[in-house]
C-alpha cells in the first residue's frame, strides 16, 4: 500500500477545536484570553508591518494593499481585525466547523473575507502568494511542523513577512500555559496543548534558517496579574510572537 501524502493537519487537533467552534466569539468562554490578548499581538503586527512596508503606522488602514493569510485562524479573531486595518485577507483553518463559525461572524458584522476551509500546503500547492502570513498559536498544534513552515515560507511573496506565535517549552510554560490556565483557572479547556509539542524559539528560528527567512523583531506577551491584562515584554519564557522577513530578490 502506497503511504499517505504528508500532512500538517493532526485529526485529534481539529477535533478538538471543531468542538468549540460555536464558541470562538464568547468574549467570557473558552477563548476570552485570546480576545484580551489580541490588542497585544495586533499592535507588534501593526508596528513590524508598517515599518517593513514603510506604511503609515498610525493610518486608519495601514493594511491597505496587502494580501494578508491567516493560517488556522479558527473562528477569526484575529483575521477579522486584520481586513479592519485594511487588508485584503485570507482566513484558513482545517477545521470546516471553524470556518463555518468565522464566514457566519464576519457576515453578522459586515465584513468581506474570504474564509477558506483548507491547509497550508493546500494554498502553497495551488500556487498562492501573500505579503503577509501569521501562523498564529498553530505550530503546536500541527502533525508536521516542518511541512508547515516549509509551506509557510512558500506562501510568501518576495519580502513578505511570517508572523509565528506560540508557547515555549520551558518548566515555566507548563506550569502557567497548561496547569494553571487549563487545570487552575479554566482559562482553557483541558487537553489544549500538549507539552511535548510547544516550541523553543530556537527551534522556530532554526526553521526561519533552512527555509532562507530572515528573523526581524520578537516579543514575548506575559499576563499581568495585577493589572488582570496581557503586555508585550523581552520575556519569551511563555507566550512569544517572531516576525521573519523573506528575501526581496
């Protein structure tokens, strides 16, 4: 028997969030530190795209001419704030539940984006191209993290950028990322990360590397308990976003 084409797609993964599909947009569920932390991640997108496109940072649309793709972007969160700023935007996730929750909230809100139930390597196969490509709390949850970034990098015009977000796995990430926010404070349902598959930055910069990606800004995103809200700091022990740039030529 001829063995299975590769794929970045884990079938345990994209059950489990099709299962919370109806939920991506209770702002007090399952995803409520996802919308806290969206202003967060939008405004180092927003300052690291505007100054590698020389756009103006503060314009209403700074976005404007840039087809962006939204990798797994689950019910569009963050997509949906992308085409705000605008931009022409492609939302895909594997997930068809998914897709289905994010066409339903973009019509409820009137905006116009093209929501595609498909992979990564689907999109690179077929030929498309993007300025932009935000691989947004993914890479832990794929099958194949190579595949991915591979098809990642491929989707990119000539000096387009990779936004990548995710966990690192440290003893700290554990304890906040998966025992105290899955376990203690219900942040998330349990079972949504899997250690063993978070991802050190060196290990994502080694990715950048061997697909000839240029890494151009980091930060990483820590909760202020205090304050009860998330803010970009140096600490990438946790939660951290890298930007690489393709090359031009």
């Amino acid at each position: 028997m001829a063995n299975a084409p590769h794929s970045t797609v884990d079938p345990a993964e994209i059950a489990h969030f099709n299962a919370l599909a109806g939920k991506w947009w209770d702002g007090d569920g399952e995803f409520a530190q996802l919308h806290r932390m969206n202003p967060v991640r939008l405004a180092f997108i927003r300052e690291t795209i505007t100054r590698h496109f020389r756009h103006p940072v503060d314009a209403e649309r700074p976005f404007a001419g840039l087809r962006l793709l939204d990798i797994g972007c689950g019910g569009g969160i963050l997509t949906e704030p992308l085409a705000r700023l605008g931009g022409s935007v492609v939302g895909a996730d594997a997930g068809a539940e998914n897709i289905a929750a994010a066409r339903h909230h973009a019509a409820e809100v009137g905006l116009a984006i093209d929501y595609r139930a498909t992979t990564a390597e689907a999109l690179a196969a077929a030929g498309e191209r993007f300025d932009a490509v935000f691989a947004m709390e993914i890479v832990e949850h794929v099958a194949d993290r190579a595949l991915f970034m591979d098809a990642c990098a491929s989707l990119l015009k000539p000096g387009g950028l990779l936004f990548v977000a995710t966990i690192n796995r440290t003893l700290r990430s554990f304890a906040l990322a998966i025992v105290a926010a899955e376990y203690v404070l219900g942040w998330l349902p349990r079972g949504s990360h899997d250690w063993n598959k978070l991802v050190k930055p060196e290990e994502l910069q080694g990715d950048f590397a061997r697909t000839h990606l240029r890494q151009i800004a980091t930060t990483g995103v820590v909760f202020d308990p205090l304050g009860g809200n998330w803010r970009r700091a140096g600490d990438m022990a946790v939660n951290y976003i890298l930007a690489a740039a393709k090359p031009a030529g």
